[in-house]
C-alpha cells in the first residue's frame, strides 16, 4: 500500500468571531474526512481525525447531565473567555 503525504502551508484566518484554516478540496477528498471530525490538540499540534461513531450508554448521558450543572454557570463562561 502506498502512504501519500502532503505538505503545504497556509495561514490562520478570521472567520466570524473565530479563527480558522481553509482546507482544499484535494486535501479533504485525500484525507477521506467527509463532516464529522475530532480535534485533538496538544501544544505546538492540533490533528483533525474523523470522528469516530461511538455508541452512547446512560452513564454517559446521566455524567453530561451532571457536568452541564458544573460547567454551564456564568463563571464558567467568564473563566474560560480567555481561550476563546
């Protein structure tokens, strides 16, 4: 099997209130990323990965719920603007 690899440069733009990276067609169609992607970032690195389809059980259900009630309070939203 053979492994393509491509290298290209490009900059981070404004796109509404974010920024962001425009990817050709040719990259995407290569990658074989259709819509859904997961983003992991680790300093110096961010990687976009297709999302993988994960089946959802109650737990994981029940923990959002629990996390939303920490997570979605006005402080929060203060505390983490400095990311945005």
């Amino acid at each position: 099997m053979i492994t393509i690899v491509i290298t290209m440069h490009s900059t981070i733009i404004q796109i509404g209130n974010s920024k962001g990276v425009r990817l050709p067609k040719d990259v995407l169609t290569l990658s074989g990323i259709k819509k859904d992607i997961e983003i992991k970032v680790k300093r110096g690195e961010i990687k976009i990965i297709p999302k993988k389809e994960e089946a959802v059980d109650d737990f994981a259900i029940a923990s959002e719920e629990s996390f939303a009630k920490d997570w979605l309070r006005p402080e929060e939203e203060e505390a983490w603007k400095v990311y945005q």
